[in-house]
C-alpha cells in the first residue's frame, strides 16, 4: 500500500475512506507504547495473523498497522503503537483521544500462517 495518496485520488474514493470505528479506550504500556481499543462493524473483516490495516493519518497520508487483539461479537479491536514523535503516523496516533472517529481498513495481506502445520518459520526482513 502506497503511504501517501494525491487529494484528488482521495476525493473518488468518496465515502469509503470516511471514518468507520471509535476509539473507545487507551492504555499506555510505557511512554512510548500506546494500546488502543477500537470499536465499529467489523463483523465482515478477515483477522488473519499477520495481517495489516490501514489507518488514514492525514487527508493524504495512509499508515499500515497489525491489529493484536479482536472481538467481533463485540465489534472491538486493539492496536499497539509504537509512539516515536518522527512521523506524521506516529503523531497523529500520539494525539488521539477516546471517542475520536477515524478510518481504518479491514486487515488484508498475504496468508503466511497454516493453522493445521506443527512448525512454521517466519522471517521479517527490512526492505532497503
């Protein structure tokens, strides 16, 4: 997913990218780890492991996050962020308050994670 998208490509997107859950509850792990609790209708969203959604920084600017924890009976889910004050992601979760209205995707990726398999290995690299 491209993090940033020109306003005009926004804009044809309409509705689709208006908010869609409350943040409803916040706990700060350390001073720089932040978990949030999102509440809205994700009866329909796919939470795979390693799965990524995407949340709207900015009027132009997009972020991916992994969710770490769900309830679809309840319409909840958390995500743990990591608060380093360099980037427009990063500051833009730092100033979130409970009952703030946002948009985030439903989790979507690659299926890496084989439920039925006994051993499974999995490596992270950074692109350079």
């Amino acid at each position: 997913m491209i993090s940033s998208i020109p306003k005009w490509m926004i804009t044809l997107f309409g509705n689709k990218l208006s908010p869609n859950v409350t943040v409803i509850e916040i706990t700060f792990l350390s001073l720089q780890i932040k978990k949030i609790r999102f509440q809205g209708d994700i009866s329909e969203w796919d939470f795979s492991i390693g799965y990524a959604s995407v949340i709207r920084v900015s009027e132009t600017e997009f972020r991916n996050y992994t969710v770490a924890y769900h309830n679809k009976e309840n319409g909840v889910f958390d995500i743990i962020f990591h608060i380093h004050g360099n980037g427009v992601g990063s500051k833009f979760i730092e100033s979130l308050k409970v009952s703030d209205k946002l948009f985030i995707s439903p989790p979507r990726g690659k299926k890496l994670y084989e439920q039925n398999e006994q051993q499974q290995s999995f490596l992270a690299m950074k692109p350079h």
